[in-house]
C-alpha cells in the first residue's frame, strides 16, 4: 500500500513514457523545445514493466495511466501495454495523447489491452490550433479521435484548456461537438507547468467562468461528490443527460485532499505531486540490482512524506522547476 501522512492511499499510477512531444503547446514548452533527456537517462520498457509490475502487485495500484510528453512516440508502447495487461491482479489501463499517432495506433493499442484514451484537444478552429500547438496538425487529431472511438478505447475523453484571447470563447461549441461524437469533454484550468513560466494566475480562464459560458447554451446539472469520488473532475449532467461535462480546477478548486495519484517520471523518479519540488529515484535502484521488496519500500517512504496540498491556491505559488512535458500530465 502506499500510503501518506494524511491517510491517502494511491492507487492510481501515472507513468510517463518520454519527455518528448511533437506539438510545442504555448501553455506547456517554448517554441524551439527542450533539452530532452538522454536516452540512457530513460528508463528501457523492461524496466518500466518491472516498476508498474511492482506498483501493482505489492503496493495496490489499480489503475495505470500513460503519459508523456506524448507517449505514442515511445517505440515500445503497444509491447508495454501487453505486458501490463497481463498482470495479475490485471490494472485498468488508460493514455493521455495529444491524438496524433491515434490513427494509426489506436487499433494495436485496443488489441494489447489499452481501457480508453484521453485526447488533448484545444479548440475546433484549425487556424487557432496552429497558434495554441504551433503545428498544422488540427486533422490528425480529429482523425485519432474517430480511430480511438471506432476502436473501442471508450470512453473517450477530450481534455481543453482555455487561453485568452485564443478560444475562452469556444466553451459551449465544444461541449456540442463532444456530445454529437458522444465524447466526454473534460475543461481543464491552465496550470502553471509552462517551461517558459508565463503563467499567470490573474489571467487564466477559471472553473466559474468556464460554467457561466456554458450555461449560455446548455443547463448543467451538477453529479455530486458521491459520484465524483476521488475523480479530480467536478461533472454536470448536460440537458439532463446522458452526455455529461466535467471541470478540473486545479487552481481555483483544488482537490488534492482526496488525490489518490502517484507518479514515475521518463528517467524513473517517483514524484508524489505534479507539483513537487522533490523527487526519489527509483533508476538507481533498478540499475543497482535492488530487489522488488527495496524498491517498494523506497517508493514507500517518498509516498509517506507526500505534502497536504500543491500550493495552487496560494498566489504566491512557485512553479515547479521541470516542465509537465518531462514529468507527464
């Protein structure tokens, strides 16, 4: 079990696969990139195995996340995906992509084992794609979509960040648009994970004004906290239902008093927060033929000190020194 000083229990894994993108989001990274991690700094797949192995045998994970930078760069990806998929216990298993790659991919992934899909999708308007991602590539996501939801990886989730100025206005067209191809649109308030640090909190389009949007057009119903558990989305019933549309308000709402995450970065470290300052390394211990039973215990005692909160909801909040690119979403 992984435990903290709160009482919190994780049980769901976040796992980065690389650090690499090929979009260069204004929210997340600067134009020319990154620095990216060296290959021998990455953790190969059988170690990535071996970890998720560990995490859900002795320490009561149940659901496993892929993430990047976007995972579907990562060479090995549908092998992985295999080889958790026959875990016993077996973990639910979902990917955050940024849908690309999902046209090609989406069919394999489904055969090895892959749940659902999660798809970072800004704005309906191509033009305004090209500026938010600063590529052309609006069509290979729409395409990736469609791939995933014909596939089976249900339910597909479509994740939106709003920017001002770009598309604080697209709100109620994208909650139609989900509902028409019957995808769960999640809104998602920008964090400050930009390499660059031009985040601003008195700027960001919040929870409240993405609802009051919405309600031009649609009548929510809010779900509840008995349905919405430890989910970091607070769900509305749209006209009634079945479609529903979720908020993460990380910033102005934050939820970390019933987080159930723990996290392993592309170079093997734990991170017990998308926001921590700290991090245990776990590569080291890997690549020192430590047993399962030491790595669990020194994933352990970094889960034991994991902080109350991430501090988001203090103004004076300090971003994080490494970019959400190279520690996953």
């Amino acid at each position: 079990m992984l435990i903290d000083t709160y009482g919190r229990v994780a049980t769901d894994l976040r796992v980065s696969l690389t650090d690499r993108c090929n979009l260069r989001c204004t929210y997340c990274m600067p134009e020319e990139g990154l620095e990216w991690l060296a290959k021998p700094d990455l953790l190969n797949d059988d170690e990535i195995v071996r970890l998720i192995d560990i995490a859900v045998t002795t320490l009561g994970i149940e659901e496993v996340r892929f993430t990047g930078g976007e995972p579907l760069l990562r060479p090995g990806l549908v092998g992985i995906v295999e080889q958790v998929a026959a875990l016993d216990p077996r973990p639910q298993m979902s990917l955050t992509t940024n849908g690309i790659g999902l046209k090609r991919t989406a069919a394999a992934l489904k055969a090895a084992g892959l749940d659902r899909v999660n798809v970072s999708l800004d704005t309906l308007r191509p033009d305004v794609f090209k500026t938010l991602t600063r590529r052309d590539r609006h069509k290979d996501v729409i395409e990736g979509l469609h791939a995933a939801r014909d596939a089976g990886l249900t339910p597909v989730k479509v994740n939106s960040v709003l920017m001002p100025g770009l598309n604080d206005d697209e709100a109620p067209d994208l909650l139609a648009w989900a509902v028409e191809h019957d995808y769960e649109l999640r809104f998602i308030e920008q964090m400050p994970l930009d390499a660059q640090h031009g985040w601003k909190r008195d700027g960001m389009i919040t929870a409240g004004d993405i609802l009051t949007s919405l309600r031009t057009r649609f009548e929510l119903t809010e779900e509840g906290e008995e349905k919405r558990g430890s989910a970091p989305a607070e769900r509305w019933l749209v006209d009634g239902g079945p479609h529903n549309v979720g908020v993460i308000a990380s910033v102005t709402r934050p939820f970390c008093a019933a987080c159930d995450r723990t996290r392993l970065t592309a170079d093997g470290q734990v991170r017990t927060c998308l926001f921590a300052r700290e991090e245990t390394d776990l590569r080291e211990a890997l690549r020192s033929d430590a047993s399962d039973e030491e790595i669990a215990r020194i994933w352990r005692e970094a889960m034991w000190g994991k902080k109350a909160g991430a501090g988001l909801d203090d103004p004076t909040f300090v971003q994080p020194g490494r970019p959400m690119s190279a520690i996953g979403g």
